[in-house]
C-alpha cells in the first residue's frame, strides 16, 4: 500500500495539540459514521533512548497506558521508559493497520522522523537507495 499523505493530517493535526489520546479521540469523533466502526492505531513512541517503537492496536489509550506502566514484561519499551507517543495512524482494516506497522518498521530512522515531524514531502527521497560512494558501508569509508 503506498504511502499517502492525506490518511496522517487529521491524527497528526491531533498531536500537535497536547493531550495526545484525548485529541486523537475528538478528532475522529468529528466524523459520525467512525463511531460504529471498529479502529486500529499504528502507532510511534520515542523512547527514554532515543529509540523508536513502532506498534498496532484496537486500543491506543490502554495500549499507551501498559507501555508506560511496563506491563508487557518482554516489551521492547519495557526497559526504555518513560515513552512518548509522537505518532499515530488510524485504519478501519486491521490488515491495512498491520501492512502500515510492517513498512514504518522497516524504515530508517530518517524517514521515520520525516513522518514523526509532518514532512512528508521528502518521504520519496529518503526512499531512495542511497549507493553514494563516501558512505558505501562495503568499502568502509565514510
């Protein structure tokens, strides 16, 4: 599935508002006919590391909740508390939120930052393969 900007603006209007969870929630609440529909929730979170998690759920507030909490014993979060959400998608489908957690999770750290801070446009150039020969990871320069 690629990559459009439209299905991140409402969520990531959202999270620049504080109150991340409660925002997200009126945000979709604005639309009548979401409430009958079953949501799932890619989502970021930084860690105390500086590290990203990437993750899906049904239930972004209690996912959000153990993840802070360290309630998921074997969790990557779990010994990188405090986490941060700083991103969030939201699917009807549930194969369409996995397929989503699947692709952030195989982005570089730069192009997650690139949807963490709303740039989308430079999303195409950070897909490109970089074979730039003063940072070829076989030839040990760079």
């Amino acid at each position: 599935m690629p990559l459009k900007r439209s299905s991140f603006k409402t969520v990531t209007l959202s999270l620049s508002k504080g109150g991340i969870v409660r925002n997200l929630v009126s945000e979709l609440s604005k639309f009548p006919w979401i409430h009958w529909m079953k949501k799932y929730f890619v989502y970021i979170l930084e860690c105390n590391d500086g590290s990203y998690y990437t993750g899906v759920t049904n239930n972004l507030e209690k996912r959000l909740y153990e993840h802070e909490n360290g309630l998921i014993k074997g969790c990557y979060t779990h010994g990188r508390r405090p986490v941060h959400l700083v991103f969030c998608d939201s699917f009807i489908k549930i194969l369409n939120a996995i397929e989503r957690e699947k692709q952030i999770k195989g982005w570089s750290r730069k192009k997650k930052e690139a949807v963490i801070n709303g740039k989308f446009e430079i999303l195409p150039e950070l897909s490109k393969n970089k074979t730039d020969k003063h940072n070829h990871p076989l030839t040990g320069s760079g």
